[in-house]
C-alpha cells in the first residue's frame, strides 16, 4: 500500500506540473464519483483476443464489456434489458437485439460466459468465467496468435497477475492446495471414550479378577 500510495503521490505532482491550471472537479475521480465498475487493465487485449476467435465480422468484445460494466462482485448477470443490452453494445435498427444475442451466443460458445434459460427465455442469465484461463486453453490450441498471447503474458506479468499459471499445459485447472486443511485437522477434538458408571464398576472388577 506504501508503494502505491508514493507512485500515486510522484504522478499527482507530474500531473500539476504539466497541467497545472486542472483540478480535481474537472476529471472523472472514481474516489469522488459514482457508476464506477473494477475493469481488469488487461481487458482491451482480451477484448482484441475474443474478437479473433469469434471471427472476422462478429466481433464480441464490446458486447463483453457493455456486460462486464453491469456486473457485480458475484459474476452473474440478468440479461433482463436486451434492447438496451443491445443499444449500450452499438447495435442499432431492426436487427440490433438479433444481432447482439448473436454476439452473446458467440460469447457462451468460446466458453467466455454460460448462459441458462428462464423466463426470458433460453438467455435469460449470464455467469462469466475467468477469460485468463479462456485465453489459455484456446492459445493451448492454437486459436490464439503467439504475439497477441505474448503480450497478454507480459502485461499480466506487469500488473501483477498469475492467473494463466491457474492452466496447466493440457488445459486443466490446477486445484491449489487449501493450506487451512492441516490446521483444521489439527483442531478437531480428539474423541474420548465415555465409559457410563456401571461399566465403568464392571470394568475395574475385571481387571482386580485379571491381576488375582
């Protein structure tokens, strides 16, 4: 946190010496404004990426993020506003929300998100999975251009996120150890053997006998 409050400090003063005349009002401060999502800063590349594996003339990296700008902490979203979905998403005129389930579609068949039915009919909920560990398989695949997948391990490496290490070199999720296991079985109680009071007699007795 030290750190990053002193590069926050050494950019603030490189800010007031080439734009001095600025003030805080005039910017766009999530600190000090609402209607801010937590966008992952290697998103722009992973939008490039998802476009490249939905093909050439179905781009599906601005449908992604017009939902990823709806979600919350819990990854799971009601697709409840499809016109507007689709509006928000760039599409316009008579085919706008056909062309954006489209997209959606696309989005669930690459493995991005999954989609389940309801009373909005077979796209009715969204969850979206971790594009890291998307990204990785379809690079394991040959789906993914070596420079483009390059330059997403660079950049993860500079923001300081591991998770294409969360896929091993087949594809599959590599399950962490839960370092809590070994402490929680040290804290389960040790179960004692309750002898009831007439056993416990019964018990004594035979061992006199036993020793006689």
């Amino acid at each position: 946190m030290a750190k990053t409050r002193s590069i926050l400090k050494r950019q603030l003063e490189a800010r007031a010496k080439i734009w001095p005349d600025i003030t805080n009002q005039m910017l766009w401060d999530r600190t000090e404004r609402d209607g801010f999502s937590t966008v992952p800063r290697a998103l722009p590349l992973m939008m490039n990426i998802m476009d490249d594996l939905a093909g050439k003339g179905f781009p599906v990296g601005q449908t992604y993020f017009e939902l990823w700008c709806r979600l919350y902490d819990e990854l799971f979203l009601t697709l409840n506003r499809p016109e507007e979905m689709a509006f928000f998403s760039g599409f316009t005129g008579q085919r706008a929300v056909r062309t954006w389930k489209d997209r959606v579609r696309r989005l669930a068949e690459l493995g991005f998100i999954d989609l389940k039915s309801g009373p909005l009919g077979d796209m009715s909920y969204a969850v979206f999975f971790n594009p890291y560990h998307i990204i990785k398989r379809a690079y394991l695949n040959k789906q993914v251009a070596e420079d483009k997948f390059r330059a997403l391990v660079i950049r993860a490496n500079e923001i300081g996120a591991f998770d294409l290490d969360d896929i091993d070199d087949k594809g599959a999720l590599i399950v962490q150890a839960d370092d809590n296991d070994d402490e929680e079985e040290e804290k389960k109680p040790v179960k004692k053997k309750i002898i009831r009071p007439g056993a416990k007699s019964q018990a004594k007795a035979m061992g006199k006998t036993k020793v006689a």
